[in-house]
C-alpha cells in the first residue's frame, strides 16, 4: 500500500463501523477523501499510460500519422522520464 491509503487507514484509527459520533464521521469521510484522491492518481496514470499505447499502435499501422503518433509517444515518455532525471540529480 501506499502511503495515502496508509494515512487513510491511520486517520480512521480506533473509530468502529457503527460509530455514528461527529467525530467519527468526519474521519470516516476524511479517509474516504484520501482514498479518493488515489483512486485519482492512479486513473490518471492509466490514462496517459493507455494514450502511449494507443500512440505505439497507431505508429505501427504505417499510415500516414504514424510517424507523428511516434513522435508523441517518445515525447510522452520523455516527459515521464525527465522527473527520474531530476530526483538522481538532487
């Protein structure tokens, strides 16, 4: 797991299921909002993941944007790789 869903997990702590307190409440929405915030990333991830897919594919039919639809797709994944670039510099 990482490290959202751990603080999720966290917020709801000692709180049980059929607690129906305000304060329960508000941590079982706060976790809930984390979680979201997740599920977010990760969708988005896929996303851009599939858009490359899709541009590799398109490349390969040999048609006449297949040259263009590499060049997104190398430039898509150079944006990917320019933040790994960043972190072993620092």
């Amino acid at each position: 797991m990482n490290a959202r869903l751990h603080e999720a997990i966290a917020i709801l702590g000692d709180i049980d299921a059929d607690d129906a307190s305000t304060e329960a409440r508000g941590r079982r929405a706060h976790a809930r909002v984390i979680a979201m915030i997740e599920f977010a990333d990760e969708v988005s991830g896929m996303r851009r993941e599939q858009r490359i897919a899709n541009l590799l594919t398109l490349a390969q039919l040999g048609k006449k944007d297949s040259q263009s639809a590499l060049n997104e797709a190398r430039r898509l994944l150079a944006v990917d790789e320019e933040p790994s670039k960043l972190k072993g510099a620092a």
